[in-house]
C-alpha cells in the first residue's frame, strides 16, 4: 500500500546548506509511483463533474462554494477500495493517481465559481441572452485553461521557495495520508461521507417528487404572522432540507450565527417597514428581494473590497514577485537547474497565452460585442489578478473572487461607459483566471508535501476544465430555463444578483432605481466598510463576535429560511467542537458533505428530468 512520506508537514524547511528544491527532489519527490493514470483522468472527470452540478444547485439555492477536492479524494478512495473487495480493481489506488485525481476533479467541480455561474446568469436576467451552449462550453473551458497557465511562472516561487500555506491544499495532503495509510479510520469516514449522501438524497427523492403518496412538505411555516401576513410570506419558515444544515456545518459559527442575524434584520424588521412605505406591494419573496438586494449587495462589495484593499502589500509582493520570475526565467529553465524535468516549463506560459488569448479574444468580440482593444484588454488584467488571487489565496485560503469581479467591471465601467454585456463579461474572465490559478496552486501545494510531479497534475487541471464546462452548461439550462427561475424562492441565486446589480448599477446609473433602493445602497456602503474595519482592527479575542459582512449580506438575498438552516448546521458543528473536539473532522466534515453532495445531485437529477419530460 502506498504511503505518504513521513516529512509530510515539513518539506522543505529552508537549510543553510542545501536548496530547499534539491531537498524536496532528494527526501520527497516520487518519480516512480503512478500519478497521472487513465483512471485517474477518468475518474477525476467524472467525479469532478458531479461535484459541479452539487456545486451549480448550492449556488443557485444559497450562493456558496463548497470544496471539492476532499470529497472527492474520499470518494475516489472509497469508490477504488470497494472495486478491490469485489475483484473489479487489480491495481492498489495509490496515494499520488488519488492526488492526481484531485486536481483534475477540482477543476472540474469549481467551474461555478470565478464569476462562471454569476456571469451566466446576470446575462440572462438583463439582457434576456443565452449564447449557445457550444460557444458558453468553449468560453468556459478557455477561461479554466488560461487560469490553470497562469499559475505556472509564480508556482516555484509561493509554493517552493516561499513555502506559502495554502492551508487547503495542505489539508488535502494530510486527508490523502490518513486515508492511505494503514487504520480503519478513513474506511468509517468514507462510510460516513455514504451513508449522509443517501440520506439527503432520499430526502430530496420524497419531497421533490410531490406525486409520491408520501412525501415531505418543502418548508413547514411557523404559526406567527407579520403585519397580518402568514410568517411563511415572509420566507420566515423551516425547510425541510439537509443541504444547507451540512453547508452551516462547514462554514462556521461565525458565519451561521451572521446569516440568522441578518436574516431576522431584513425579513422580520426591514422588509415589513419598506412594505409599510410602500417599497413594495406583494408580500413575497421576489418583491422583497426587488428592496432587499441593494443594501445586501452593496455591504458584500464594500466590504471585499476594503478587505483586498487592506492587503496591498500581498498586491505589491504578488506583482513585485512576477517581474522577478520573468528576470528569472531563463536560468530556472536550463539544463542546470534540478527541477526543470519536473516543474512546467516557463514558456508554457506564454504559449497559453498565444495560442489561448487570441481564443478568448474572438469570442468576447463575437458573443459578447467587445470592441478588439477592450478584449485585449482582459489578458493584462486576467495575468494581473491571478497572480494577486494566488498568492492571496496561499497566504490566507480565500480567493479574492468576490472582490476581483466588481475591480473589474468598475474597469470596464469606466472603459465603456452604459455597455452591459462587457461589464458583465468581461469581469467573468479575469475572475474566473484568477479562481483557477489559485485552485491549481492549492493543489499544487498539496502534490509538494506528497512528492508528486507538478507538470502532470497541471495536466490533470485541463482535463478537468473540459469536463466541468461540459457539465455546467447543459445543466444551468436545463435548472434554469428563464429568468424568472433567478430569484425565486427555490432559486435566489445571490451571487447572481450581485453581479448584475453592480452591472446595471454602473450601466444606467442610480437614478433609476427606487429612492429606497438607494438608501439601502448608501446603508449597505457604510455598514460593509464598518464590519471590515472591525475585522482587521479589532483585538483577535473580539473578532469571533463581529458579523461576518459577506454572510450578513448573502442573507439579504435568500430566504429567511436558508439563513435558519446554516445557522442550525452551524451550531451542531461549533456544539460538537467545544464538546468532542476530534469528531469535527472524523464526523461532522464528512457527514456535512454528505448531505450537500446527496441531496444536491438528487435535486439536479429530479429538476432535469422533470424538465426533460415537460419539453
């Protein structure tokens, strides 16, 4: 059985005497184990492309991410160690092919993400377009690709010289050992993972499937009204769904107890005082979404972006960095130095860049209408950002998306002032560059400690890219036929909504918009610079009870109901660390993913084929 090494957690601590990348070729590098194998691809892809459409349902329904390449690898290992017991696997499923996988899976599975999903749906809901899927596939996977080489000149210098944590890909690497390693531990995880995914996904099975003669109502009202309207009108209910109570589970008390409080803020005071001043009539919840996402909206951008202002000295290292790699590149790639057979060559780059810039050019200019010198213009920014997103992500293990996205389109704004599909678009490509350069180098952190060959899981990534675009597109289609599905009860899609309002907000302006729309902007502005400031100022003791400004803001735009469901996973989770404290990542981790994985593939599979049979 494939094992780890032992200097998991330490490659390669800086020696006076010897390199810290001839240490990691001489103590950890595995040049001869399996890695990149055909059923690695295979597999990555495929797993890769169901954790996709998990990922695509929880968008739509909450507007969060969740990791893949963990579930994944436990998937994998599970999947691989069944095949054995049955006699359908000769091969042991080795510690580097499951790595490999990883990273192929990952890329696949994070193709909502980037600005992808927001921008595809912010397109639909203001102009009505729907590009065809071909066209969305190819823009997609370009996009994945270009993210995945603009990774390669930074990786030696935040992964191997600077040694930066990319605390997930780190996690990944300590998963993979102790689920190839010897103990029955990662079988009763993966066992749990199985069992929590059946789980949701019966539950979905009876509630979606109402023509069952039993089956589970969708949410249960409590029995209150407000301004002498049912609770349940104003989305303050139970629903009856695992998938956001695994999600509170994964994300943190923090942020649970930050939706619940912000949930109960704007549906239980401000939304029935907007209804009083007539804001707005009906009492449903898109007519207090029409209010209720412009404070929410504004506080999420105001606070990303003072929050990646506040690292600017990350910016200037990332950018400091670059030009230092360039003056370096032509002596990291001669025959003297070590790693040249192992890490991808420098001039990967730029041939991704000659071959796939000119791509994603041409299809900006004839989907989307950019005059040629404005799709040109995304390449600098794309190469930009990415860098800043990697070296961010390595430092802290968030990705700048929600900040990257509106640098851009206020770019674009200014660039070309009252076009929406640039500003839509062209934001989806810097953002998307920067997700999957940081995703690669993640994993790329995790392949490190294992002693894996970078340049194979490199390739692993683009395999993943076609895989995910193929995947994402059809199924967004087919979940959302129109754009009166955005924004519904069923489908918020907040992140959707704040990428089109901060479009249609820089196209038209603010005079459009309700006077109330734009108190709530101007609310939502000082609030969102208000929280930022108390999460970078305030004594570390105090930090815990500060409200998250990015979950305060999302639960402006979902139904109270989505915001009660994180905070009760949450608060099972935060129960369970304060008491048992080794059963969050024997336990809660694996059965929280198993709950989003579950029910989230059920709910895809019903909603396409009930879309199927009604066409």
């Amino acid at each position: 059985m494939a094992t780890a090494p032992s200097e998991l957690s330490s490659p390669p601590g800086p020696s006076p005497v010897e390199d810290p990348e001839q240490r990691w070729l001489r103590t950890v590098y595995r040049p001869g184990v399996p890695q990149l194998t055909v059923r690695a691809v295979v597999v990555g892809m495929l797993l890769g492309a169901l954790m996709c459409l998990s990922n695509l349902y929880v968008v739509l329904k909450a507007g969060w991410s969740f990791g893949v390449t963990i579930t994944a690898c436990v998937m994998a290992f599970a999947l691989f160690r069944l095949g054995r017991a049955l006699g359908l696997v000769r091969r042991e499923f080795g510690i580097l092919e499951n790595n490999a996988m990883g990273s192929v899976a990952s890329s696949a599975g994070f193709m909502t993400g980037g600005g992808n999903l927001p921008a595809m749906g912010a397109l639909l809901l203001l102009t009505g377009l729907r590009p065809e899927p071909v066209a969305m596939m190819a823009w997609l996977a370009v996009i994945a690709m270009l993210g995945v080489f603009t990774a390669v000149p930074i990786k030696r210098q935040l992964i191997n010289v600077e040694g930066l944590p990319f605390p997930t890909g780190t996690a990944t690497a300590e998963t993979l050992h102790a689920l190839h390693g010897e103990g029955g531990e990662a079988v009763r995880r993966a066992r749990k993972l199985g069992w929590a995914a059946a789980f949701g996904a019966a539950l979905a099975f009876v509630r979606d499937l109402r023509w069952l003669p039993v089956h589970v109502p969708a949410s249960t009202g409590f029995p209150f009204t407000l301004r002498g309207f049912p609770a349940s009108q104003w989305t303050v209910s139970f629903d009856w769904s695992v998938l956001l109570i695994g999600g509170g589970a994964l994300l943190g008390f923090r942020t649970g107890w930050s939706m619940l409080l912000g949930g109960l803020l704007n549906f239980c005071v401000l939304a029935p005082w907007m209804h009083d001043r007539g804001v707005f009539g009906a009492v449903n919840f898109r007519s207090l979404l029409g209010w209720s996402l412009w404070p929410g909206a504004a506080l999420m951008i105001a606070s990303g972006l003072l929050a990646f202002g506040f690292q600017w000295r990350t910016v200037v290292r990332a950018l400091s960095g670059l030009l230092s790699v360039f003056r370096r590149g032509a002596r990291r790639g001669s025959a003297a130095d070590p790693m040249a057979a192992v890490e991808a060559p420098l001039t990967w780059f730029g041939m991704a860049y000659l071959v796939l810039g000119p791509i994603i050019v041409a299809l900006m200019v004839t989907l989307f209408g950019f005059p040629v010198w404005a799709a040109l213009l995304a390449l600098p920014l794309a190469v930009l950002l990415g860098v800043v997103a990697s070296r961010v992500t390595g430092e802290t293990d968030v990705t700048p998306s929600k900040a990257l996205g509106p640098v851009t389109q206020l770019v674009y704004g200014a660039a070309l002032p009252g076009q929406l599909l640039p500003n839509i678009t062209g934001a989806n490509v810097t953002a998307g560059v920067g997700l999957h350069a940081a995703d690669l180098l993640t994993d790329l952190k995790s392949g490190w400690l294992l002693g894996a060959k970078p340049r194979q899981q490199l390739i692993g990534q683009l395999f993943g890219a076609v895989a995910g675009a193929v995947a994402v597109v059809p199924a967004f289609n087919l979940l959302v036929p129109s754009a009166d599905v955005l924004g519904s009860q069923h489908f918020p899609a907040p992140g959707v909504q704040v990428w089109a309002s901060v479009s249609r907000l820089l196209s038209e302006g603010a005079s459009q918009l309700h006077p109330a729309a734009r108190q709530g902007i101007m609310v939502g502005l000082v609030v969102g610079v208000v929280l930022a400031m108390l999460e970078r100022f305030a004594p570390r003791r105090l930090r815990a009870f500060i409200p998250s400004p990015t979950a305060v803001g999302v639960s402006f735009m979902i139904p109270f109901a989505n915001s009660l469901a994180f905070f009760i996973g949450a608060l099972a989770a935060e129960l369970v660390r304060r008491r048992r404290p080794p059963e969050v990542d024997a336990t809660v981790t694996p059965v929280a993913s198993g709950f989003i994985a579950g029910e989230s593939l059920m709910g895809v599979l019903i909603a396409i084929a009930i879309a199927l049979l009604a066409a």
